[in-house]
C-alpha cells in the first residue's frame, strides 16, 4: 500500500486547472451528445474546432458539416476549422471499393457555400496502419465537449443503431485555450498538415519529411497552462496528451493512476488488449487488495463484427481475437473473480456497439479519454485525456449515474468458463485464429490493432 500512497502524491502534484462542478456535465446516450453537439454550434459566436478521427460522408456526416458551413455563413468572422485523420479521410471503408473517402464530401461543400471553412488532414505516420489522429474534444468558445466518438450515423445514433461512448460538457475557458493553443500552434503550424477540401492535394511521399518534424513534435508535446490552486468547493483538471512508446506523459500518468487505487478501480475499454505496463498495474491492484472493476464490449458489440449469416471477412477476426484475450486473463484471475475482488462485466444490447473507455479510481479520480487502453494507443496514435480530481467528491451522483448507466447493459461474468472457447467459434474464425497462432503472428496482431 506504500507504493499506492507515493503514486497517489505524485498524481496530485500534477498541474491542475480549477473547475466549478457545475459547469461540468455528463450525457448519458449518443441521441444527447448530437443534439447537445448541434446547440452548441449554432449558439458559437468565436471559435469551433472539431478533432475527430474522421467525419464520414453519411446523413451524420452531412448534418454536422451542413451545421458548421451554416454557421459560418451567419457569422462569418467566426473562426470554423475541422481537424481528421489525413489517411482515413483519402480512403474508403475497410474491405469498400477503391474511393477517394469522405474528401469528396469536404470538397463538395467547400464548393457550395461563399463563406468556406477549413477540413485539416493530420498525418501521424506516413501510413495510416502505423498511427493516426485519435486526439479528442470539440472546442467551441469556452466549451469543451470531450468523447471518444468519431462523426458518423452509428457515433450519433441517427438511425436505429448507436456506438456506446462517454459524453463530457466542460465549460472552463482556460482549458478550452489550453486545447485550442495545442491545437493551432502545433497542428496548423505543420507543413504536414494540409486542406482536405482542395481538389489537388499533396501526395503522402512528398510529405515524408514534414510528418516526421511533425511526429517529433507530437512526441514532445503538452497541453500548457497555468495551475492553479483547487477551493473546497472546486474540481481540478489536469489535460494530458500522448505520442509514442518512449516519454510518453499520457501512458506514464495512466499507469500511475492506477498504481495509485487504494480502494476500488474500474477501467473501461472496447478492445480487451492491455499494453504490458497496464496489466501489470491491474495484477498489482489485486494483489494488493482493490476491488477491481473491468467494463469490456462482448465479441458481438465490437465495431468490427460481423455475424456468421454473413460473408466472412479475415477484419471480422477481430472481435475474436480480443475474446481470446478476455478470456485468458480471467481465467489466469479465477480466484478473484471467485472472491468477488474482481468483476469483469461484458457490454451487449441489441445490435448496438460498444467504445467506450475510461478509468475510475477510488471516487476521487476519474479519467475521461479516447485512448483505448491498448498497444496501439500506447506506440502508435496520437492520443489525450483530462484527468478529474475530485477529491471532495462533489461530482459523485453524476460519477455514479454515469457508471450505472455504463452497467445497464452488462452481464457479470462467473468464471472465465462463461467466455467462449476457440474450439466453440465459427470454423472459418477458428481456423484464422489457429493459423495466426501457428505463425505466431497473434503477439504483432495486438500490438497495431
């Protein structure tokens, strides 16, 4: 417990930005994070910066461009700029024919109204496999609404199906300029980073050398601002950002999190596939005696599932893969599962999927972040956080409302017996999954997916 207690100091040494709690509100579902989304933008009078992985070309999609181009041409001095991943915006879905991606859309708009706003392409690596943009937070004036939501139908539940998230309104100045600074001295500063909008867009090769100025500065990055002492009746916020395996502040203040759990600790995550440093830091938790709670999507609401009634796909190993996983980890913790230390929950309702990432610790921490708590978030992408001190507890119905919410569609697993086996999987799953193993190639798969 001594090493818990110097880990819990020194998160509590981290720079902190005074925050009121009421100014700080949770959404429950996708349906509240839209219309939420479209209020804020129509009532913007200075600055919308919209980070997201992609915004695709659907009803969504157009929806939220249409919302931006609008109100640009209502105010047109105000400061409008979208900011994607460069690679996943040039391409088509996964396994769709060859397109020139959701561009076209952004070049299609630019074309239509007078007053344009600008779509950046953020290129973190020279191949898309090998890093991407999966920085978080809308900035619009002195709001930030922060989710691990991308921008499509499915991300905003605009139809019948929605992709479960967290949902965060922050309003706080200081942090909004602290994340908007990050974003125009770093990202619109780099001569890698260029107008999706234009018809003629530069090549990936002739960018070579400005992507890697560009990763070296990521790498070196952090959110600046100055901190401040937290009253009784104040929160603090400590913004965090991450590139890269070596130095990287987001994973090291992550794992200290969780090396500092005393008590309790939940953690959230789409993808069963904890970087190395992470399951270390959970197995130390048990054995020091946290209750520990894991929130996990079923192989059925992962994004990359496909049912058996349909064509297989080698993508829709996936799901699979990361049950595998679950279900070696529990079954090397049996004993605590048995003793109710530790409870894995698995997230399934209807055809819906699950995204949803986070960390809880002791009821007075609360991370909230799009990094999904796997290798690829730890080496490869281009990631952030903020980090809620609540040592007075004073968002703990809004806290708890939030993980009750998260628990509603969730059954409680026994034993790791509950979790299917390999030998129970469709035969064309089975034989791939048996086929990377031969290989050996399951140890790389988890570390780029």
């Amino acid at each position: 417990m001594d090493s818990a207690i110097a880990n819990r100091q020194h998160i509590d040494q981290l720079p902190r930005i005074a925050h009121k709690p009421e100014n700080l509100e949770t959404l429950f579902d996708a349906s509240s994070f839209r219309k939420r989304l479209y209020q804020e933008i129509d009532s913007a009078h200075h600055r919308i910066y919209i980070v997201a992985l992609y915004l695709q070309d659907d009803e969504a999609g157009r929806g939220i461009l249409t919302a931006l181009y609008e109100a640009k041409q209502r105010n047109p001095i105000l400061d409008i700029k979208v900011f994607v991943d460069w690679h996943r915006a040039q391409r088509g879905l996964i396994g769709a024919s060859q397109s020139d991606g959701n561009a076209a859309l952004y070049r299609e708009y630019a074309e239509k109204y007078q007053h344009p706003i600008e779509v950046l392409g953020v290129p973190v690596r020279n191949r898309e496999v090998f890093g991407v943009l999966h920085l978080k937070g809308f900035i619009i004036d002195d709001t930030v609404i922060y989710s691990g939501a991308s921008l499509n139908d499915v991300y905003l539940a605009q139809h019948d199906r929605y992709r479960y998230d967290r949902y965060h309104v922050i309003k706080n100045s200081k942090l909004a300029n602290s994340m908007a600074q990050f974003i125009t001295e770093t990202l619109v500063e780099s001569d890698a980073v260029n107008c999706l909008n234009q018809a003629v867009r530069p090549d990936t090769k002739s960018l070579k050398s400005a992507i890697k100025d560009l990763r070296v500065e990521l790498q070196q990055a952090s959110y600046h601002y100055t901190s401040e002492v937290i009253a009784a009746d104040e929160v603090g916020l400590t913004p965090l950002i991450g590139l890269g395996k070596r130095r990287n502040q987001l994973n090291q203040d992550i794992c200290t999190l969780i090396a500092s759990a005393q008590n309790t600790l939940t953690v959230c995550t789409p993808y069963f596939n904890f970087p190395r440093s992470v399951s270390k830091e959970v197995i130390k938790a048990l054995k020091r005696g946290v209750k520990v709670t894991i929130v996990v999507g079923d192989k059925t609401a992962n994004d990359f599932y496909i049912p058996p009634s349909e064509p297989f796909k080698t993508i829709a190993g996936l799901p699979y893969l990361y049950e595998v996983n679950l279900r070696n980890f529990a079954k090397s913790n049996e004993a605590a599962i048995a003793s109710r230390q530790l409870a894995i929950h698995l997230w399934k309702h209807d055809n819906n999927s699950f995204h949803l990432k986070g960390i809880w610790v002791d009821d007075q921490y609360m991370l909230i972040t799009g990094n999904n708590l796997n290798p690829r978030a730890w080496k490869l992408d281009l990631e952030n956080a903020i980090l809620i001190h609540d040592k007075n507890q004073l968002l703990a119905q809004q806290t708890q409302q939030e993980i009750d919410c998260i628990l509603t569609h969730t059954i409680l697993i026994g034993s790791y017996k509950q979790i299917e086996k390999i030998d129970s999987y469709p035969i064309k799953v089975n034989k791939l999954i048996k086929r990377i193993r031969r290989v050996k190639a399951d140890h790389i798969l988890n570390q780029i997916l």
